[in-house]
C-alpha cells in the first residue's frame, strides 16, 4: 500500500466511523484536493473498487497475517490499532446481508451519544439527558486495564478496549436496540448498539474475534447469528483467537494458563452447562456427556432408562488462574440438592444423581475437604460421589448448549445466580487460627470426653517397614503410612452394619465400635467416639484449606483420618470420619477366639 493510499484510507476510514454524512462528503472533498495538491499524488493513482458481487462479512478488510495479534506481552501502537480500525471499517457496510433482521430502521430505535468507551463490552452513553453505563448484548470482552482488580486486567483485554475507543470517538450518535430486558442487576443498560442502519457494534466484534461471544438470558435475539460470527473468527484465527505459535510459545513461559478439568454430574445437564457458560471469568470450554458409566457409546435414550449406570455431566474446562476449584465447587454447590441422591429438581433416576468426577489425583484431597467443611450448612448427609472419571461419552449435538438454543427450554437450575459473587460461608474460607503449631499434638480430652476408660492399656506393636510392606496391599500401606486418603463410598467399611469392633490393620489396636458407627453421608466410615479413651492420638493438620484434626493410633502411629465436629449432637457433636483401608474388622462372635473378648460389652 503506498502512501497516497494509506492516507486517503486512513481518513475515509474515520469519517465512515464517525458518520455525519453531509460533514463527511465535504471532508472527503477538502482531503482529496490537500493530497492532489500537497503530495502530488493523482486520484487514478488510487486503488478502484472491486465488484465483489453480493455483500458478505465472510472475510477481514485486510490479510488475516497484516492484523497484529492481541494477545501479546504490549499494548498495541497507533498504527496497530489504526490497520484493526481500518479493517473493521471496511467489513462494516456489508453485515445487513448477513444480519437476519436486516438493514435497522433507526427511527425505530432509541438513539443516543457516545460519551466513552470503558472497554470492549461496555460504553457510558448520554440518553434524554442522563449518563448511562451500556453493556453490549451477546458478547463478552477480556478486561482491560480498567477493570477494578489488578489480577483480572489483561493487555488483550487493553488492546480491545482501545480499537473500540479508536472506532466510536466521543459525541457520535448510536443507537440502541433492546432485547427482552433492559436493565441487568447492576442497573447497567442491555442493548445492541448500531453506529447507522448497515453496522451492529455487536456483531462488528464478535465478526472481527475481539469478543467472545457469550448468552445472557433472556436476551438472546441475536445469539445465534452471534455465534456464527464468531465461528467465522475463530475459524480464521481473528483477534483473540489467532493461533500464533511463536506468540503461544511465549506466553506459556511468560503468562501460562493454568488448564484444567473436572467433570460435574447436577441433574439435567442443561442446567448446570447453562449456568457455568454464565460465569465471568475463568470457563475456557463446555460440553455435556455421560460419564461413569458400564456400556460403551451410550445415547440419550440409553441413559433415560437409568439402568446403564451412566449421569449427566458436564466436562468443565477452566483456567485455574481465573477461577479455582475451591470456586468451581461452591457454584456446583449452590445450584445442587447435596443431600438428595438420585434426583436433582424435577429430574428423577439414578442419570440424575449428583455426582464430582476429577482427573486430576491433586483434586481428590481437596474435593474432599470442600464437602467436608460444607456439611454443617446442611440437616441431612451430603451424598454427592467422588470418584475418579472412568469414561466419558459426549451427548449428541442437540444437547450442546441447549439453553442458548432453546432459551425457554427446560432448566432446574436458576442461571441468574451466576452473577452473583460467591460469599465466605460458600468459599468455606477456613478460619485463620494459630493455637497449635503444625502436627502438634492436641491434647485427647476434647474429644474423648464421652469415652470409656478400660483401665490398664494393652502392648500392640508396630511391625517392621518391611513386614508392613508385604502384608498390607498398596492402598493400605499408602493410607496407614503416607497419611493418603481413600476414595469416598468405594471403600469396604462405608456401609458395613456388621457387629463387632474396628481394629488397627497395622497393629490390632482396638479403636472403634460398631455400636457407636453412623451414616453420616460422607462416603467412609464414621464413628461419634472411640473404643477407650488412650487409643487414639491427635494432632493439629494444616495440609490442605483448613485446620483439620488428625487422628492416628496411639501405639503403631498409623493415619486413620479425620475428627470434625459436625456429628449427631445427640451422640456427642462428634465425626471420626475413618478410612476403611487402615481398619480391620473382627466380628462379634469371632472376637473372643481373636482375644478381644473383653471389649464383647461394648457391642452386645
């Protein structure tokens, strides 16, 4: 592009922004006669017009490789930003072909003045007189450099926010379409802004990849003509979806994402993509299947029969830097029944259970921890399953999204509450205490107040490391010894009604009854007191969210699990949440041959 060029296109560029009509004929005029004269450069020498046929926004105003990319490490330059200006500019006219309502009649429509841009979703506009805060319908933007958390601010989001500044200079008129709501819970505006009849500020974005493009019930009158557009984008790797492999190299060194993945089962998976998709910040990707399951390459009308073991779930892909786990579990938690299995809702059948799938062996720790601090919030025992993904089948395509398709479908699940921030009782932030160092021991009485006193305590031996080795399997080694924790509801004990006593596997130290096991919902194990006061040892945990207390035989030193204070009050307020794998059983018939025929009253 030679000079002439770039300067005759750079100032049609900013009268078709700007759009004043009759002000615009007369600049162009004055523009082209000051280069004729000034440069000496002849209109012929100029670029004609093409016959492109019929309108279409199928590709960008200038080479995909010509646009500089967003997602760098710096704010874009004056002439970056204008070659983006410059292309959106002239892609604009040709968008009411492709718009399904076609070219706006703006007498229609409720006109108003940019006053400025505060990034790429959001304007403050001057309507009857008033400043008002306008967020775009349909779209989404990174944040820019405005946003009020440092954490979140982003030089994409920066570089979005200065295109769009550089497209609608201050005092231009706009116009608004509004959708089925006009205001969201922020009191800000909700509309889709139109710079004349051709052009949608909008659909612009989302065309060029400078926005995602993202639901917001029930405003959903252009979402899926939205979504093409930015399929387009993406397809062409435009804005914040080029794929530039230099430029990804050196953000994963100098600004990694931190990907994850879990698998989330609520009730009719619609819902709970729905409510996810809603989230500001930190959900990458969403797609529905069914997971854990027994048949292979199920349909839904497999699953709907509720006898092939498989739920509803929802992959959730996120960025950990964005939103953590703790975050992605308090939002499960606040659009789930807990305490219900096998229904969720309206929903009813065993598909529908409520259930928290990880591939990530790190989140099991915390996963657990997570519903263990949110059991007191709750009158009945928490039944959600933990388990290790198995299998994950993805649903079919109608399934996909069904609530940005359907915005009247089905949904047990209220999605206006993901705009709501999450409160510390959801977070379970743990209480910063420092009464006890870490793995100091606690002193026995706190807990064992309602506890036997047997009098002499009997010699139980640990033995050697390399006898442990070869007696215990792997689990039991890693639980009793590694102080490791054993998947909830798949272990042996959890639902065990048998009577008779609960022995250290390491040891056969005595340690719990089986007239003092509850069902608390947890999925191992629980017990309201010990066997006899002496038997077991305490010490102050730190290892994950919260203080927790440890609880570990008194002679072989063996982890057994956790005491927390949310049991049955009419048992004594306690829950001595036990793992199965470092527990052996002794019936009671066998337990005077087993020479614990002294402990046979506590049980009979």
């Amino acid at each position: 592009m030679n000079k002439c060029e770039m300067n005759v296109r750079r100032l049609k560029s900013r009268l078709n922004i700007i759009k004043r009509p009759l002000t615009a004929l007369w600049s162009i005029f004055l523009a082209f006669t000051i280069i004729v004269s000034v440069t000496g450069c002849s209109l012929l020498d100029l670029p004609q017009p093409e016959n492109t046929g019929q309108p279409t926004a199928t590709g960008p105003g200038l080479p995909v490789e010509e646009l500089p990319a967003l997602n760098q490490q710096q704010v874009l330059d004056d002439d970056q930003i204008f070659k983006y200006t410059l292309a959106l500019s002239e892609a604009a006219p040709d968008f009411n072909a492709l718009r399904p309502s076609g070219k706006a009649d703006l007498k229609n429509l409720q006109a108003a003045l940019l006053e400025r841009v505060v990034d790429g979703d959001t304007l403050v506009i001057k309507i009857d007189g008033q400043s008002k805060r306008l967020r775009l319908i349909g779209i989404d933007a990174p944040e820019s450099f405005s946003h009020h958390d440092e954490n979140l601010r982003t030089v994409e989001g920066e570089n979005v926010s200065r295109i769009v500044t550089a497209l609608i200079e201050p005092g231009a008129s706009i116009w608004l379409q509004f959708d089925t709501e006009k205001y969201d819970q922020y009191d800000r505006m909700l509309a889709y802004v139109y710079l004349d009849e051709n052009i949608m500020l909008n659909e612009l974005l989302a065309r060029f990849g400078l926005v995602k493009v993202k639901s917001y019930r029930p405003n959903t009158h252009f979402h899926d003509y939205l979504k093409e557009l930015e399929a387009d984008a993406k397809s062409e790797n435009l804005g914040i979806w080029r794929n530039d492999s230099e430029l990804n190299d050196k953000r994963k060194g100098d600004n990694p994402m931190n990907k994850k993945t879990i698998y989330l089962a609520g009730g009719c998976f619609w819902g709970v993509e729905g409510y996810y998709q809603r989230l500001a910040k930190g959900v990458i990707s969403t797609e529905v299947g069914y997971a854990n399951g027994k048949t292979e390459d199920p349909t839904y009308h497999d699953v709907l029969r509720g006898d092939t073991g498989f739920a509803e779930t929802l992959k959730l892909e996120y960025d950990a830097e964005q939103l953590s786990l703790r975050e992605v579990l308090a939002h499960f938690f606040r659009i789930v029944d807990p305490t219900t299995a096998d229904r969720q809702g309206n929903d009813i059948g065993n598909q529908y259970r409520p259930g928290i799938y990880y591939v990530d062996e790190d989140d099991f720790d915390e996963i657990c921890d997570y519903i263990d601090a949110r059991r007191k919030d709750y009158s009945k025992g928490i039944v959600i399953e933990v388990h290790p993904l198995n299998n994950f089948y993805e649903a079919e395509a109608y399934h996909q999204e069904y609530l940005d398709k359907n915005p009247g479908g089905y949904c047990h699940v209220n999605l206006n509450l993901a705009d709501l921030p999450l409160t510390e009782a959801e977070l379970a932030v743990p209480e910063l205490k420092e009464s006890r160092a870490e793995g100091e021991r606690v002193d026995p009485e706190l807990f064992e107040r309602f506890a036997v006193e047997l009098g002499d305590k009997q010699r139980y031996d640990r033995p050697s490391d390399e006898d442990l080795r070869q007696d215990l399997t792997d689990l039991q080694y890693r639980v009793t010894q590694d102080g490791a924790t054993e998947r909830p509801f798949d272990n042996e004990f959890n639902d065990h009604r048998e009577k008779g006593i609960y022995v250290d596997i390491v040891s056969g130290e005595p340690l719990f009854s089986s007239t003092d096991k509850f069902d608390s919902g947890c999925g191992w194990p629980s017990f309201s007191k010990p066997i006899s006061k002496g038997m077991i040892d305490y010490y102050k945990d730190h290892s994950l969210y919260r203080e927790r207390i440890e609880v570990r035989s008194s002679s072989a030193d063996s982890h057994l699990g956790h005491v927390f204070d949310d049991g049955p009050k009419e048992l004594g307020g306690l829950r001595y949440c036990i793992n199965s794998a470092a527990l052996r059983f002794i019936a009671l018939e066998e337990m005077e041959a087993e020479g614990y025929g002294y402990l046979m009253f506590l049980v009979e």
